[in-house]
C-alpha cells in the first residue's frame, strides 16, 4: 500500500515536470521567434541589403503608429526598426547569425540563457517585468533642460551648434526601448558638437509645451531657434541624418579645379577668410558641416575630395598629402594659405582653435556694427588696449593702389594692440562724417581711434596728408604708430560715432520670403503628421471666414425677392420727391454719423480768415457760402439742411460771407487762373456780375484750389426752375475739353444768356423762393466727397476787404 502511494506520487510529479517543461518550450519557440529579426521583417537569412531596406520600409509605413490605429502598432513599429538596426549592419548581423546577439555590447555567453531568462522575467512580477526603472540613469541628469535654462542657453546657442533633445516621461514604456540607440546616438554626435538635452514631461510641462511635445517618446531638433520634430524610425543612421537635414543648406561648397580661383578670389565680395578640407569621402564630413554652421558669419567653406579625378592639379598646385585630412586657410593672398593643419584624426576641439585665431582677414571691411565691435573693442583695462588704424577710402578704381599700399603696411606691421580696417565711405557715410568732421575726402584717409565705451564714444586722430600709398605716407604713418604707443594720451580728439549700417542684410523681400517659406514648411509638416494641437488657431481663422462668407451667401440666396426691392412709394410731388431722394442717398453714401445735431457755420470775416482759409490745415476743406443780408436767414437753414449728412466728417468745415460786406472777393477770386492771368472759363459772367448770392465754394486753403457751386435759377416760371445750373460741373467739364469748337462758343453763348435771365429772375425772386438756390447742393457735396469735381487753381487768396468800412 505504501509503495501504491509512491509510485503515485512519482506519477504526479512526473506530470507536473512534463507540464511545466512543455511550457518552457513553448516560451522560449515563441521567444526565439518574438526576437527574429528576420522573422520580423519577413525576409530569408541569404536576403541582401536591398531586399531587408525594402521590407522595411513597406513594413514601416504599415505600422507606423500614426497612420496605424491598432493598439499593438508602436511595438511592432519599434519592433520592426530594432530588427532594421541589427539587418542593416554588417557586424551585427554578424554576430547575431553566430551568436544570437542583437547587441555588439552583448557577449558571448550571455546569449545562451536568454531565452530563459526573459521567461524569467516575464514570469514573475518583479519590477523588471513592468520595465520601470528605480531611478534615473546619472549620465541623463547632466542633459535635463528646465524651461530657463532651454530660453537663455539652448535657444542662443542654437545659432552656432544644433541641439538634439530627447522627450521622455517616468511612465513610458516606448522610451525603454529606444534607450539603447538614443546612447548610442549621444556617443556618437556630442564629441561633433551637437548639444544633447532631455524634456521630462511630469518635470517640466511648460516646457515641453514650449516645444509643442504632447506625448513620449518624441525627438526634436532645434536649429537657429526653430524646433522640427523627428518622425522616422528610432534608428542611429537616421538620428544621424535628421541632424544634418537640420544644417542650412550651402554651408560648405565643393570644391573642383574648375571652381577653386573664383572661390578663393570672392573673399573681397564676401569680406570672409576662406578655409579648404582635402579629405578622401565623396560626401562632406557632418564634423566640417558643423564647423561650418558655428563660424558661417565669419568664413566661407569648400571642400575638396581627394578620391576623385576633378582636382588632381589642385592637389598638386598645394601639395598636398594625400593620407590625411588637411585644411587650408586662406585670407587676401589667394596663392599661399596663411595656416595649416593635417591630421589623420581630425578632432572638433582642433578645427574649433584653427578657425577662431583665423576668423578676420588681415584688412577686413567694417560692414556691419557687430563686426566693429568684434574687431575694435571698447577698452576694458590700460594693459588691454585696443588700437584700430581705420582707412577711410572709396570702392573706385582709383582707390585701388591706396587700398592695396595699405594692405601691404597692415602684414607688415601686424601686433596684438593693433587692429587694421577699412571702410567704403558710400556706404558708411554717418560713420565717415564724424570722424572727418562733415569735411569731404578726395582722397583716402587714415584714422587711429580708441574706443571708450558701448555708447559710440571714441578717441582719435586723423594722420594729415592723406592716404595715396607712397613710402612717404608709409614712413609717416608708422611714426605716428610709434608714437601712440609711447603716449596714450596722442589721441586728442573724441566723437561719439553712430551705429554702423549692415552692409551684408538681406533685403525686406527676401528675408519677408524666407519666413513666408519656413511658415509653409511648418504647416505642412503640422498637416503630414497631424499636429492639431498646433494647427487649431489657424484652422480656426481659416474656418470662420469660410463660414461668414458662405453664410452670407445661403442668406442672400434663400432670402425672398420682396425683403431686397423697396416699396413701391405714394406719388408726391415733383420737388418733395427729388429733394427725399437726394438726403437718402446721402445718407447711404455717407454713413459716418454726424457727431451733433447741428451744424456749426461761422462767418469768414477778416479775423478768421487767416485761420479758416489761409493757414487751413493739408487736408481740410472749408465749404463756403455766399449770401446777402436780405437772404441770410433763409439759405443759412437751406444750407444747413442740405450739408447736415456731411457733417461727422472731421476734415470739412462749414463757413458763409456776407456779399453785402466783401462784395469785392468774390469777383477777384474767379478771376485768378493757375497763372495769376483772368480765366477764360468764367471771366465773361463773373466780370459783368456783382450778385453771388447763393454760391457755394469748397476752398483748399493748403493746395490753393476750389470747387464752385452755382446756384438754382429761381424765377417766375416753374419750368425754369427745374432746369439746371447755369454753368454746372458737367458742362464746364465739357468747354473746357472742346475751348476751340463751335459747339463750345454756342454752349457759352447759352450760358451767358442764361446767366443773365437767372440774374434777373434772382432780383424778381422772393424770400421764400430764395432757399430754393441751394436745392441742388447735396448733390455737389456728394460729387466733393468723391473727388469728381472740376478744380480751379489759383497761386494765392485775395485778400478780404471790408467793402462797408471803405465806403
């Protein structure tokens, strides 16, 4: 009975250790198969470069988790381009067809208990299991960026160097697996000179808004102040190509035995030193591009490539070792470098010293205030200083020995205290000015200033004689050097120069054209990858005005033919008609309101004159009417009612003469022309007539023109009444193009005819017959406003008399 029971037991354990081996077997099938990176990207172990490229990428777009909503889509996005790292390189590969390795870190032995090992882990729910890790890693805590620091470090240095930053959180189970290759990233671009920085989102949130990151893992690149985010495949090669994407385009030129004069000989366009790397790659290094970027404002770059064919007679015209890199630096003298350093491993800190002792050319051309400052320094201490000798000359041909005689004295007198410079008077004319003294320069001059401090101030001295490039002026120039540095206190005169115009700034349209350009690359980029955070104030403004002008649109479409046609009116008399007609389309026309309820006329006497005529502000108009003392009462209301609508206007004022008491003005006034001659257009009515009563001008007093209103003819016969002007706008319009016909002499004919009937009616005309004068003048006050009416110049106002007083 006792060995029944454990023979039983026997059996049960054996099951359970069948069990449980079966279990293991299968976990770790699925795990070799889980960790297959040619199983993951479905190609064949013998599959070539080409093939494992393309399945990849098609496998990429598939899973991208933008474009792929399905939950398990970032890790097998991340998946697949971990699987692409160790395909794509051959070392890895390598070690991962004998060894099983997927890290060239990995060793050996560490392989064999894998399998077990992540079933291990995966087993228990320990914190490896849940991949959150105790603490931070140290190396990250030296690259966190606080918000500060990113705005007064990062966002200035990003204009020398690109800074790569990674955005993580403590909650984030994608970051964990890019860990590996961000490392690896970091190893490889700092000691280029990338900047490196981390974004924790639960640490900073005002930050990462800054940076428009919403979510973990992201990756951003920010370059001359700008962020763009990374959106390809977490993989070194890629990391590594986003950065110099990120570099300005044209930084280094290629360089040929075609092309190499004509670069080396620009230096005086562009007033930069000029630096060649022979190397043996086809492509530009990203350690040259990125010197490059960080002294761009100081030297132009070329590089040369050494494998190919296109610059054997360059190699040889500068003998150069074909074994290592080299660089050459190169400033006025196109034909001997000035320095040179070869090195088999070129090294940033190397490059970095090479270019800053050599940023200026040995005579550099002041053209921009930064520059100045940069070469003239304002004096800091009495051992510190600083000494510029400044050529004062012109960019003729003439000036071209001068310029070259002082080029020459510059090499040969170069010292530490000295700094040697010229400028181009055109250009920098205010600069020129002070220190000349406003006096004009035929020739060339020499100055040797000081500078004292940030606000301009300066001490100098000009050499006498000029600048014309002789041994003499030579001689006396080094004396003068010898001088000053023996007695500080040589310097005797002091300016305070103005700031240096940017000679070397693009122009409003360009640089109006390369925002323009970086906007749109924005929002395409926002739309490509759905940034809608980002995008939502623009496509809210773009869909408001989509929605007013359709809305307008359908109302106007579905509204009922009635509600847009007015109301057949009642009949009503012929004039009360006219006159309803005229104040609403005033009152259409016009829609600024009038500020009062009145309108406020005042009368042109020999006091106000000066005031509402002669001296009338550019743009103002004073609106003049003319009456007697027997109609003032009834054609000031007339007046008033007829111009209230125009009355909110600030630039018309409104005024009246009183013909009783300047009788004389009028008639002076029309017969001005341009020329100070009598105007043929008015001389033959206005000479032989003294009644202006009901006249209306709009007198420019700043321009010294006016715009004249007849009034209405007011008889005893209603058909005359309705009957226009006598001399309207239209058909002085019409005399004046057509002075010489027959047609014009028979239209003033029946001008003056007119005229002298509308004269006589006016003395059989009552008081209430009188307001009727001014029933068309809405209608020329609406012309005034439009800028329609016919101008009469005159080259100066007649002066006002007070006819009353001299007789």
């Amino acid at each position: 009975m006792r060995v029944w029971r454990t023979s039983r037991q026997s059996g049960k354990c054996a099951a359970f250790l069948a069990i449980f081996m079966l279990i293991l077997s299968a976990e770790l099938v699925k795990t070799a198969s889980e960790y297959d990176p040619y199983y993951t990207l479905g190609v064949s172990r013998s599959a070539s470069q080409a093939e494992i490229k393309r399945a990849y990428k098609r496998l990429a777009r598939e899973w991208h988790p933008d474009k792929n909503k399905d939950p398990n889509a970032e890790d097998m996005f991340i998946r697949i381009s971990k699987s692409y790292e160790i395909l794509s390189n051959e070392e890895r590969r390598s070690n991962f067809d004998r060894f099983g390795q997927k890290d060239e870190n990995q060793h050996f032995g560490q392989s064999q208990h894998h399998g077990f090992r992540s079933f291990h882990s995966s087993f228990y729910f320990d914190e490896s299991f849940f991949h959150f890790p105790r603490n931070r890693d140290f190396s990250d805590s030296k690259y966190m960026l606080r918000l500060a620091q990113f705005n007064n470090e990062v966002l200035p240095d990003s204009h020398k160097r690109p800074y790569l930053i990674k955005v993580t959180s403590e909650w984030c189970f994608a970051c964990i697996h890019i860990e590996p290759v961000w490392k690896e990233t970091v190893q490889e671009l700092e000691p280029l000179g990338v900047g490196i920085g981390i974004v924790d989102l639960g640490f900073d949130r005002a930050l990462a808004k800054q940076l428009g990151a919403y979510r973990a893992p992201s990756i951003i690149g920010v370059v001359n102040g700008k962020v763009t985010f990374f959106h390809q495949a977490v993989v070194r090669e890629f990391l590594r190509q986003f950065v110099e994407d990120l570099l300005p385009q044209k930084l280094v030129m290629k360089i040929t035995d075609d092309n190499y004069m004509a670069f080396l000989e620009n230096w005086h366009v562009e007033n930069k030193p000029r630096v060649l790397l022979f190397d043996q790659v086809p492509i530009v290094p990203l350690l040259y591009k990125l010197t490059a970027f960080a002294f761009r404002d100081y030297v132009r770059f070329g590089f040369v490539d050494q494998s190919g064919t296109s610059s054997t007679r360059l190699l040889l015209q500068f003998n150069i070792n074909t074994y290592a890199p080299t660089m050459l630096l190169f400033k006025e003298d196109t034909v001997k470098p000035v320095d040179i350093i070869q090195a088999r491993g070129m090294k940033r800190q190397m490059m970095n010293e090479f270019v800053s002792n050599n940023k200026f050319l040995q005579v550099p051309r002041l053209v921009s205030q930064q520059l100045f400052d940069e070469l003239c320094p304002v004096k800091q201490f009495h051992r510190r200083r600083k000494y510029c000798v400044l050529l004062i000359t012109g960019d003729d041909p003439a000036y071209l020995a001068a310029n070259k005689a002082f080029l020459d004295f510059a090499s040969a007198n170069s010292k530490d205290v000295l700094r040697f410079a010229y400028v181009y008077q055109r250009q920098q004319q205010p600069l020129c000015q002070a220190l000349l003294q406003n006096q004009g320069a035929h020739s060339a001059q020499v100055v040797i200033l000081e500078r004292r401090s940030q606000t301009g101030k300066v001490l100098y001295r000009s050499v006498s004689g000029g600048w014309n490039g002789s041994e003499e002026d030579k001689y006396h120039l080094h004396e003068q050097l010898e001088l000053l540095q023996k007695d500080p206190t040589y310097l005797t005169s002091d300016a305070t120069l103005p700031e240096l115009n940017n000679e070397m700034a693009p122009i409003f349209i360009i640089r109006w054209m390369n925002a323009a350009y970086d906007y749109m690359l924005q929002i395409y980029d926002d739309l490509l990858y759905s940034n809608w955070r980002e995008m939502m104030p623009i496509l809210s403004l773009i869909f408001s005005a989509l929605f007013i002008v359709f809305g307008t649109v359908i109302i106007q479409a579905f509204s009922e033919p009635g509600e847009s046609k007015p109301q057949k009116p009642k009949p009503k008399p012929k004039e009360q008609t006219r006159t309803e007609d005229d104040a609403s389309s005033r009152a259409s026309t016009f829609s600024r309101p009038p500020k009062k309820d009145f309108v406020e006329v005042t009368e042109l006497t020999g006091i106000t004159y000066t005031s509402n005529l002669v001296k009338l502000r550019p743009g103002h108009i004073n609106v003049l009417l003319v009456l007697t003392n027997a109609s003032k009462s009834a054609l000031l209301r007339k007046f008033a009612k007829e111009v209230f609508s125009f009355s909110g206007s600030e630039t018309l004022h409104f005024s009246f003469l009183n013909a009783d008491k300047h009788r004389h003005w009028m008639s002076s006034l029309l017969r001005l022309d341009r020329d100070g001659a009598q105007s043929q257009s008015h001389s033959d009515d206005e000479e032989e007539s003294s009644n202006y009563m009901g006249y209306v001008l709009a007198l420019n007093g700043h321009k010294k023109y006016f715009c004249l209103f007849r009034p209405v003819f007011t008889g005893d016969d209603g058909s005359d009444s309705s009957s226009d002007t006598s001399f309207s706008s239209d058909s002085r319009r019409k005399s004046r193009s057509k002075s010489r016909s027959s047609s014009h002499s028979r239209s003033r004919s029946r001008s003056r005819e007119d005229g002298s009937s509308s004269r006589r009616g006016s003395s059989r005309a009552t008081s209430i017959e009188v307001h009727h004068k001014l029933d068309r003048l809405g209608l020329w006050m609406e012309r005034l406003m439009e800028g329609t009416l016919p101008r009469i110049r005159v080259p100066a106002w007649p002066t006002l008399f007070d006819d009353t007083a001299e007789g």
